[in-house]
C-alpha cells in the first residue's frame, strides 16, 4: 500500500514527521529516499522533535550514524546517512542490525542497506514540488498496515 502527501513548507514536514513518532516501535526501519536537499533530514527532526527529543539534530552526512538513547529518547534510535558509504565494510561498522534490534532506524540514502532490510522498511520518498514544497510518498509495508492511516 502507498500514501501521498503533500508537505508545503518545512514546518508541515516537520509535523509529518512528529505525527509519526508515536508509531514507532523497535525493530522499525524508516527509509527516507529523495535528493540533495529534499528534506530527509528535516523529516528525522520532525520524528524527534514528536519523540519530545528537543536536543540539536545534525545532519549525519559526516558522521554517518547519529545516535539517540534513552533517557533522551524512549527507544534507542540511530538517524544514519549513508550517502558517503559505499564500502561493505564501513556498512558493517555502523552496526546497523544491532540498532535495528533494540530500537529504530531512520535512514537517508538507503539504497546502499540491500534489499532484505529495505522490504521490511517504511519507505519514504520526497520529491520536490512545483510549488516549492515537497510531494511525500510513503510505501507502507505490511507489518505497518494496522497503524496506518495515521493522518
Ligand atoms: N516541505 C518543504 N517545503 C519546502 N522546503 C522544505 C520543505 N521541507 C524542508 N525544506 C527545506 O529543504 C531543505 C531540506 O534540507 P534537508 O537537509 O532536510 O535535506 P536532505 O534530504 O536531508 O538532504 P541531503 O541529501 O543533503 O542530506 C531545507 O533547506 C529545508 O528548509
Ligand atoms: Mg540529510
């Protein structure tokens, strides 16, 4: 199943992404698609932000995985940027099933994960519009059905 919004200003993706946090459960895999610029890092604000996380969220382009833990967060989560990695090992370093398995992940660039860990994800897809806003598509896969509409 796919959803699609349409998200005019920063602000509105933001609250997408805040309406979305109260969904999260561990073992989610949120995977956020769309080029440079087109608002996959705002969108991770906006899950913090709804997860009362009220700290600074940097772009995780040069660190690559930025990590939240409780008490600052409810469940672990690891918002990971995997656009510079392109070696299997630096893939492996990140320990991304570890994250996966007690908490959550949002991902930006995720087409480097392989496609056993992306069927399972929450796909996100942001396009930019011709209104200057962002056009949202969200592939919702079955294990996230139930929870879905949320909006
Ligand atoms: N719905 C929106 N409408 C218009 N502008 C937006 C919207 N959402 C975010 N923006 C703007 O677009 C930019 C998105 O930057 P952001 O860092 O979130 O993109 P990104 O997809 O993570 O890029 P990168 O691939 O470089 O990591 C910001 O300047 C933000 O203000
Ligand atoms: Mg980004």
């Amino acid at each position: 199943m796919t959803d699609a919004f349409h998200l005019a200003d920063e602000a509105a993706l933001m609250a997408w992404g805040a309406r979305l946090a109260p969904l999260l459960r561990a073992g989610d895999c949120i995977a956020l698609s769309g080029g440079l610029g087109a608002g996959k890092t705002t969108l991770a604000r906006g899950v913090l932000r709804g997860l009362d996380y009220h700290g600074d969220v940097p772009s995780p382009s040069f660190a690559l995985l930025q990590a939240y833990e409780p008490p600052d967060v409810p469940l672990p989560l690891a918002h990971v940027d995997l656009y510079r990695v392109d070696d299997p090992s630096e893939l492996a370093e990140l320990g991304l099933d570890e994250w996966r398995g007690s908490g959550i992940l949002m991902v930006e660039w995720p087409e480097r994960l392989g496609p056993t860990f992306l069927a399972q994800a929450l796909a996100v897809q942001l396009d930019f519009a011709a209104d200057g806003g962002r056009d949202l598509t969200a592939r919702v896969p079955e294990g996230w059905t139930a929870r879905w509409p949320f909006l």
